[in-house]
C-alpha cells in the first residue's frame, strides 16, 4: 500500500490525480478497442498474402505503397499522400552455394546472398574454405593466408544477452564489413554465419557495405548449422566452396513514403507514429516490418474509433527502404527541416510485432523523466521497461530537427530466429501480441498528444 | 539516480548491498550458464516428439515416467524415486460430430470430447441444436425450451483482458458445469465453443465435471469459427447435430510422482520446483505442460553444474494427472504432511513456456514482501509482475502444509490458441523464451535456498 501512494504521488505531482484516474480510463478504452475490434491482424493477412515480401525497387514494393495509401484512407485518414523517394534497385536473381565433399562431390548448402552484395555474375567462384570465428580472429590472419581464399566466418549469436536485440548489435558488424575486410587480404569471397538466435539451416540476409576503392567481392550468408559443419570438417581437411549468384545494384528507382494524419485540433505540431513498408526479399516481412505499419494504421483508426480529439496533427508515417539504404527516413526528416515543420515526437514500431515491454527513449534526460512518471498507467499492459535508447533507424534522421524520439520495445526473444528469412511470415505473428503492440502505442501517442511541450 | 538510490536502499535494508550485489553475480552465472548450454528444449523434443503426449492412464504417461526418472539422474540429483498415485484412467476412443445443412446432408464439424465426459457408447445422439451464449442466459431458458435439446454455448473468449489467464478464469466455468446444468433441464448434449484467445477451427479439450445424482450426458467443445457459424445459422433456420462418441471413465490405474533432489548441505527443509508430466491426449503436450517439466529439471541441473552450494534439499516432482484429477499434486501434499517433512517452499511452472515476466505469491503479504525487494535482481531478466495471486494446481494442496508457493508467470498472449489442443507441440515453443523461464526459476530458487526463513 505504502508503494502505490509514492506511485500515485508522483503522478499527480505532475498531473494531478484526477487528470491520471482520467488517462487510466482513456487507456483501457484504447485497449479494449483494440483487443476486440482490432483489424492489424486482417490488414497484415492482406499484406503479406496478397502482396508478400517487397523489397525496394520491386514490383511488390509498388504495390505495397498503392497498399498502404489505400488503407490509411480506410482508416479514416484525413488526408493521405505520397512522398517521393529515390531508392536503391538491388536485385538478387538464381544463386548457389556448393561445397566439395571428401568424396569430390559437391554437396548443395542453403544460402542467401547478403543484401547490397554483388554476385558472381551467373559464373562460378571457386576456392578453398579458410575458417575463422571472428572480426578479431580475422584482423590477426596473415594475408597470405587469405589471398584466393573464401573466407567463412564462424561467428558464434552471443545467446548470453538477454535482449536479443543487444546480442545483434554486438554480433552484426561481421555482416556489414566482412566482405571489404577479406577483399583487403585479397580474399575472393565471404560466407557468414548467420545473425541468428535459432541453431537451424535457415540462412538471414540482410544489408552489407563495401568500402569506395575496395573490390566488391561476393558475400552470402548460411545457416547456423552449416557453418559449424563446414567450421568442424574444415579442422580435418581442406574444403572448397563454388558460389555461383547473380545479385547486383541496378541503380536507383522512383519509390514513396507513404504518409496519412488526422489533422490537429489545437495545433500545427506533428506526432509521427511508423514503420517501414519496404522488406527483405524473402518470407513475407511480416515481423519486419509488416507489422510496424499495421500497428502504425491501428493508432489512427482508434483514434478516428474512439473519436479521440487529438490536439496535435497525429501522421502515420509508412517509410519507404529501411532495409538497404534508409532513404525514406532520409527523406521525410529533409522535407520537414525544408519545410519548418514542427514534428515534436516520433515512434516507430520495427523490431516485430511481439508482446510489448516497454519504449526506447531517444530524447533528453527531463523528457524521459516525464514518459517515466507515466508508467503506472503502462504497468497493466506489460509496459515496464524504459531503459533503452534506441527509437528506430527511419525515425533517427528526425532527430537533427530536434523530434524526440520513441521506439516499441516487443519481447526480443523470437525476433532474431526468422528476421530477414524465408521464415518471416504472417503464421509467425500472434493476434494478440501484435494488438497489444499497438494499444500501447496509441496510448503513449496519446499521453505525448496531451502533455507534450 | 534518485529512484536507484531508493531501490538500492531497500534491497541493502535485508540483505546489505555487498550480498545483494554477490546475487547479481550469481543471477548472471545462472543465466550465462542456462541461455547458452540449457537443455531444457533438447529434453523437450525428446519427451514430445519420442513419447507425445500422455494422458493419465496412457501407455504414453507410463513411458513419460521412466523418461522422468531417467532424466533427473540424468540431471545429477542424489536421489530420484516413484511416489505411487492412483489416477482416473478416461479414453476417448472415435468421435464425430456432424451437422444437419440445410439440404438435408450431414457436415462434418472438426470437435473433441471434453475431458472425464460420458460418450454416446457408439451410437449416433441426434438432436436439434438451442443456442445460447452464456451460462447466465442458459439459466433464464425455460425448462420445456431445453427439453430433448443439444445446447450449443457460443461463449466468446473475452479479449479485453491483457492477461489471458484472467480471461481464461473467466469464461472457463462453461466448460466445468455446461453439462450438468443443461442435464438438469432435460438436455441431451452439450456443445461448447473452445475456450480459445484464436478465432480458428481448432477444438479445444480440457476437464469437466459431472454432480453426482444428475444424468451423464456428453460433453463436446467446438473451434471458436464453428461456433459462430452454428450461432448464425441457428438464427435462420432449426438445425440438427449428429454427436458420435465412445469416450468413458475406465476406473483408476497406478501411476507415478517422479521425484528427483539434491540433498540440502544443512537442513533438510525442502524446496520444491515442478510442473506436471502427464497432458491432454491430443498434441504434444509441449507448453501444457512438458514445458514445466523440462524447466524444472534443468533448475536442479543447474545446481548441479554450477556447483551451486544448496543449504535446503532442492527437490524436482513431475506430478501426475494434473490435468483430470490433480492426484498426483494431492498425493505429494498428504505423504509431506503424513512425514511431518517441512518442505518451506514450492514454484510451478505451470502455464506454457512462454517469456518469463514474473512470479504469482500465494503466501503470507510479509513473505510477498521479502521477494518483492528482490525485483531489482530479476528486472534484467524481464520479470517485473509480482501481483499474481496464482501458484499451481498442483502445489496448491501443499498449502495446508504451511508451504509458501509461487508459479512462474508467463507472457501469456499466445497460450490460449493452443491450451489442450492438437496444436500444442513442440514446434510452439520457442527454445531462448523457454531458457529464460527456467532461468529465472533457478534464479528465485537460488534466492530462497539462501533467505527463506
């Protein structure tokens, strides 16, 4: 009892206690709304089933924009347009990998080549299998030990982090840099392990990088199991690996982000709530980011439902190229800074649509104060944890026009077994984990829309 | 900085900040050591996909009970045994159910029996179906309406709830007393809508309990779709369901508590960690409750491998027939009680293998108190609800020993899709979210071998 008077006093310290009892009820009618009569779950039904994986650049990806710009009209929108975005055409086409048996056969492994890489051009790239577990362990490798090599990196998804989500920032620079890495020893190729928390075949694409004036050499990605079967016989005798793909960087193309708002009442000030709407080219991006953008279209249908009267202009954001380039964050934080548009708060909703914890606060010390001493109202949706700092990557552009920055924080547990695979589908998503992400951010919208300076 | 001060202030007030921080370390070891080299989910495959699922009675259950054995020694306790239970031994055998459209033709519904129900021995039961929506309605319908009848309940699960549970408290009366109540009106049947958080075709099993003195009529449960459409059908037009059965109660069989420990190094109080071994006889009994089994094995293997130094004996019992009869539960209770053995504590895992959040307390408020104060030791674990009431059916019998009981709590978004049903298999659960659990199990056990008075 002593605990609930300090939380309660410190509420109504800021806002009185009345003003809290009020938010509480406001909070449950959000979620009740959403609970019951939520349509994420269809929406996202339709978009990965009827539409499916879209990368940039894609067919898919024009469709998915006609998509949204549809939807958010449905959902009672105001007004709805299309911002337009230049975006990388990475193209993936047939791609092999194949490795020498002992017996000279060549055995077919499971591959996806990393995005951005370049392939092969339909030729095949033969050489020895050199092994290391590591940047680290790379960085002390002769050269001459490289040089004609193809160079698996056996590197370990550290399992000891608790939220995944910190295990595959320590563990994912390997797949930005290893390729420029080994083109610098004179390497002819890159195969990683997979950034994946599951100890399965399944192979994770996702963006590489090269470095200006360092030979583009191939670089793929396997299942966890396969590189530590080829890290294994690899101890016991040499093994050759032939990549044949036919993925390269068409260039840039015309694509959009995809913006919808409830105009405010009170105020020209915007509250961006989001997600991307491009994917990986495999699976149906449904985690990522499928369900950001469903949650995102969620906020504003409830607030248009519950007839909500937002102050503030409240803008569903759907960004255009997270996955390999960022152009559409990119873009929509350079047109509000051209346009001196002030958009006080951003929440982006992409790391899957799991059982909400909690927000990252990327913003000031005091702000964070002021989303922290609302947390007794969270508590009953399982929201409890503020103690991340990371919003999102379309929404970090925004913060050079000075938006405070919030991002979803979902049970981390699941995410990092089928991200950027063929496993990213709607079957993996739960109806109730996703709407319960999406109550949770209609009502920090919410709060931001009443008590935000 | 001035909240952690406080928290700091209140953990240093029982336990003295060097201790509290020697815990910290030791919850890390823990979980280094259980997220990386856990086997809980390699155990988990072998009893799901090797042994299935297993009803009390079953050939499956008695070999669910060897494989219990063998693992706890497996495990390292000092002494495993067979704590002989008598249970119900219910079969389900064939059963359909088919409905009359409105040309005359008979339409196969998707249904399972519910637990303990009498079948229709065979014979095809026909009857025109009433359908009403709750309990509460059934009872303001008049006698002469019910008479001859098979009474379909379309009960909807209520989502509003945030946790499941709740929910599942709520609406799960139907399914206990349905039967009874229609029988004493004149009812021939009863069809009930699955108590399930998914709205799919998926017939959910579950316990049921006939009143001694009124007739034994059958009890069917439904997917929540079926249910629906029936509900809508029956507003136009008078329907007919065909129920085809030759479920029964056969009696009561032997079976086992399986029971594993490590001897206490200075007391011999006794603190308890389960789940129960035997499961409905559909699916694979994975979260329900192969789960907790696998969970709680791990705990005492956990002692084992990191040496932990147990003051108190730590005793794993897979308990028996949990799920029609809770004997085995009932069991433990009286042989404590009959030994005059003090077994201080018990935790159950008891309601999936889904992401920890945190423990319900079915103890004294004092005692609630003093594992509140360790919440800033479990909050990087992501457990952070100490408000559930809720231990385990099968621990709670222990309670009248004067034993303090906790259950391990769940995410509970997903459970209810696949609670007593064919889709509750090992492929449902997820192997970091099931670590975790048994994490912060070893965790709360570890904290209690040292503090509990």
């Amino acid at each position: 009892m002593k605990k609930l008077v300090l939380t309660l006093a410190v509420s109504s310290s800021i806002f009185g206690f009345a003003q809290s009892k009020q938010d509480s009820i406001k909070f449950k009618n959000i979620s009740d709304k959403i609970m019951t009569e939520g349509q994420a779950y269809d929406w996202l039904y339709d978009l990965t089933k009827n539409i499916g994986h879209r990368l940039s650049g894609s067919l898919a990806n024009e469709k998915a924009v006609k998509w949204a710009e549809q939807k958010l009209k449905e959902a009672g929108a105001d007004k709805v347009w299309l911002e337009r975005v230049m975006v990388p055409n990475w193209y993936r086409g047939d791609e092999s990998l194949h490795i020498k048996s002992a017996d000279g056969t060549w055995k077919n492994i499971k591959m996806l080549s990393l995005g951005n890489s370049e392939g092969t051009k339909g030729k095949d790239l033969i050489g020895e299998i050199l092994v290391v577990n590591s940047l680290e362990e790379f960085a002390k490798t002769p050269t001459e030990k490289v040089k004609g090599k193809i160079v698996l990196f056996n590197n370990e998804f550290p399992q000891e982090h608790i939220k995944t989500m910190h295990a595959y920032s320590q563990a994912g620079k390997v797949r930005r840099v290893a390729a420029t890495e080994v083109a610098k020893k004179g390497g002819k190729a890159v195969i990683i392990r997979s950034l994946s928390s599951a100890y399965d075949d399944v192979p994770h694409t996702g963006a590489m990088k090269y470095e200006d004036g360092i030979e583009k050499i191939p670089a793929i990605a396997i299942g966890p199991k396969s590189a530590m079967e080829l890290s294994e016989l690899a101890k016991t005798q040499q093994i050759s690996a032939k990549i044949n793909s036919n993925c390269s960087m068409k260039g840039v193309v015309r694509s959009y982000n995809v913006i919808g708002e409830i105009t405010g009442k009170e105020s020209k000030n915007v509250i961006v709530v989001g997600g991307h709407l491009d994917s990986w080219d495999v699976g149906e991006g449904a985690h990522d980011d499928g369900a950001g953008i469903v949650q995102s279209i969620e906020v504003l249908k409830t607030f248009k439902n519950l007839n909500i009267p937002n102050r503030n202009t409240i803008r569903v954001v759907c960004f255009a190229n997270e996955e390999n380039g960022v152009k559409g964050g990119t873009a929509y934080a350079k047109s509000i800074a051209e346009k001196g548009e002030k958009n006080i708060f951003a929440i982006e909703s992409d790391t899957g649509g799991f059982s909400p914890r909690g927000f990252g606060l990327d913003m000031s010390d005091d702000k964070k104060e002021i989303i922290k001493s609302w947390k007794t109202l969270f508590l009953p949706y399982g929201v409890y944890d503020f103690t991340e700092t990371y919003a999102g990557t379309d929404i970090t552009p925004m913060k050079s026009t000075g938006t405070d920055l919030a991002g979803l924080v979902p049970d981390s547990q699941r995410y990092f077994d089928i991200h950027h695979t063929e496993e990213d589908t709607f079957e993996k998503v739960n109806r109730r984990e996703l709407l319960l992400g999406a109550t949770v951010m209609t009502q920090l919208v919410y709060m931001v829309d009443q008590y935000w300076k």
